[in-house]
C-alpha cells in the first residue's frame, strides 16, 4: 500500500532513495489508531498521520486488540532505505483509559509535560513496555527512570491521542504504553547501552520523517544549500550543525530556523566551502555536545570518527585548575551535559568554558586559514548559553546588516 512517501526520495548512484519514517511517527499512529478503535469501536485498518515535517503518512495498522476499556495495535517501522536497525521493527502503543489523575500521576513521575490542565481536554500519560529503553543515567533528555521516548514523539503521541479523545468528548485520563517486541536485542546494536539507556530502544525523531543520505550526498546537499543561502550579495551566512541547533537559533536570535544551512558533522567541510566559495564570515550555532570536539581539532563530529568530548572537556578543566578527582568524574560522565553539571558544581566553571571557547575558536580559524570571518556560539539544553567566540558579536551585525537589506 501507498504510504505517502512515494515522491519523497534522493539519488545516490544512479539509484533511487526512498524517505522512511520514524520510530516516533510510529509510536504516535499506532497510539492515534488504538484510541479511535478503543472510542468508535470500529477496525481501522489504515491511519494517517501528519509528522512535523508537514509530510502526511498513511500507515497500515497491524495486530489490532481490544476490549471495553483498552485497545493495542502496532506500526511496522520503515526506515527507508536509510540504514537503520530498528526498520521493520512493530511499534505498539496500548491505550488504556484511566481516571484523570493516574494519567496526570504518570506525567508527573515521568517529569512529562504533556498533561494538560485544562480539565476540557483529556491527560495523557506516557509509559514503557516491553523494549523501549529506560533511562538510567544523567544528562539525558529524559530523566532517569523516565522511559526513552524523546520530546517530540512524546508531543505527537499526546496531540493525536488527545485530538481523538477531543472528538469523543472524553476529558478524562488516559494511559499509552509504548512497546516494541525484540526491541531489547535490537538496542544492543544501538548506542543505548553506552548512553545508559536500558532494556530497548529509544523512540526517536525531530521532523518524523527518516532522509536517506550517503555521506558524500550529504556533504554535496551542505555545499548547494550553502550556496542557495549566499545568493545575490548574501557574504555571512548562519550554520547549525543539527535540528535542535536550529531550535536555538530561532528561539534566542533574531534570525528563523530556514535562514541558517544545517552542517550535520561536517564542519571542516563546511567551513571549506565557505571559504571556496568567498564568504566573508560564517556564524555556527552549535550544541556543545558536537563542538566540543570541534576543541580538540575535530572537524568531523560524527561518533564513527571521534569522540574524546569527555577527555577534550576534562582537560580544559584540568587547564582552569579542576582537581584529578573532578577530572575523572568528567571522564566517566555519560554525556556532555552530565559533565557541564559536575563541572558546575566547582570554582573553575566560568575559566574551563572560556578555555573550551577559545580551543574552538582557535581551530575554527586554523581551518579557515584566516580567509575567513569566523565564529561559534556555544549552548547547551540543559545549561543554556555556554560561550561566544570573539567575533560572534561582529558577526551577529553584519549579518542582521545583510537581514535588513533585503526586507
């Protein structure tokens, strides 16, 4: 059957690349399908599904079950023919109606924010079956205890289990257990055992939708983007290397998600072609979690290629006068945000950050070959601003200067 993605696809090779769609976009159809089977009482063999990417999906419904007061069916996840070993995968949601404060009790234990206090519309509380993973470590989106299912499914699932509900007229509570059959040996081939996420997967994704793209298709999609965005007398252009990077661009400058090119792990790359290309100066907008690594001299920030982002921040704040005991601790830190915590706790926060900016800046520059006007903001989700290199500020107005010019 026709699942909305058959015009969505890249070429690599000479060969056709089909779209897929995410564990997240899964998670939600399935919920969505279990609660209007669970309200209407009615088979539904096809659900559609609008991801956040604003592509709508039409997924077939399997292994539907229900009774008076609860109803379960799955999503066969297809990752495209992106690489991905959760693809094939049967994504369950059982939906459970409950009394309202069990629903708000779960968002609650879960540090969920998708209850809704507004007694019109119904709560939605969130939990983990059989393999999806539990969080068991700091630093993580989720806290610990909390099931691994990331903001933005978290946010599809309760929007389209409380839309249903909404049609029905029912304002009470309602519980939606996530389970994914084989999900725990699945997981093993994941990066959920070393992030401290346990017993399964996670359910993932910001857009819903899965991209196919090789390596050197990403890297030449960066380079067209690149020079789409310099069009005309554009000189300084915005770079985030991710979605969430976009996110805080958005949300804290005066500057839209669209108006930056998405660099995934290719900095070095990046910065090359904006120096080939005769740009003036480029702006990053970066999670310290892929620039740290960037501190270290690293221009690729994918996982395959390097980590060292505990070891890099360890030594700046060996450097800003940490303590052997501190350092280790940042060692040991699952995430970069854990260890931006520990680091928090001691005198030598403000110093190991401005070390690590100028560790940064030093080998942005170094790449550039002083060709060009170069500069990083630094964030984090849980810590906020982290650091601005030196010409951040210049940059910032030349490129508002180039905004306003074209308005």
């Amino acid at each position: 059957m026709k699942n909305g993605l058959e015009n969505y696809f890249v070429i690599k090779d000479n060969k056709k690349m089909r779209f897929g769609y995410t564990t997240g976009s899964s998670a939600a159809a399935a919920a969505k399908a279990a609660a209007e089977m669970l309200f209407s009482g009615k088979d539904v063999p096809v659900v559609e599904l609008l991801t956040p990417k604003g592509i709508t999906l039409y997924l077939e419904v399997l292994d539907a079950k229900g009774g008076q007061r609860t109803c379960s069916c799955a999503i066969q996840k297809d990752g495209g023919d992106d690489p991905d070993v959760t693809s094939g995968l049967r994504i369950y949601a059982k939906v459970t109606l409950c009394e309202r404060q069990e629903a708000e009790a779960i968002c609650q234990k879960f540090q969920q924010s998708e209850k809704s206090d507004l007694k019109a519309v119904a709560s939605v509380g969130i939990t983990a079956g059989e393999g999806v993973g539990i969080v068991t470590l700091p630093g993580l989106e989720q806290s610990i205890g909390a099931p691994a299912i990331n903001r933005v499914p978290r946010e599809m699932i309760t929007k389209e289990v409380q839309a249903v509900c909404e049609k029905y007229h029912y304002t009470e509570g309602v519980e939606v257990c996530i389970s994914v059959p084989n999900g725990a040996v699945v997981a093993e081939k994941t990066f959920n055992p070393r992030l401290g996420i346990k017993g399964g997967i996670s359910i993932l994704g910001t857009s819903g939708i899965v991209e196919p793209m090789s390596e050197q298709a990403l890297i030449s999609s960066i380079q067209v983007e690149m020079k789409q965005k310099s069009a005309g007398d554009r000189k300084y252009l915005l770079i985030a290397p991710g979605n969430y990077g976009l996110q805080y661009l958005s949300g804290n400058f005066p500057f839209e998600a669209e108006e930056a090119v998405k660099c995934s792990n290719y900095v070095g790359q990046t910065i090359d072609f904006a120096v080939n290309m005769g740009l003036k100066g480029v702006l990053f907008v970066a999670h310290i979690g892929k620039f740290i690594k960037v501190a270290g001299g690293i221009m690729n920030t994918h996982s395959r290629e390097a980590d060292a982002r505990m070891e890099i921040m360890a030594a700046c704040a060996l450097r800003a006068g940490a303590d052997a005991d501190t350092a280790n601790r940042i060692l040991v830190a699952v995430t970069t945000d854990e260890g931006l915590s520990i680091l928090k706790e001691t005198p030598y926060w403000v110093q190991t950050m401005q070390i690590i900016t100028e560790k940064v800046e030093y080998y942005l520059n170094h790449r550039a070959q002083g060709r060009l006007e170069i500069g990083a903001v630094l964030y984090s989700n849980a810590h906020g601003e982290l650091g601005r290199t030196s010409l951040v500020e210049q940059l910032l107005e030349q490129l508002q200067e180039q905004k306003s010019k074209e308005e």
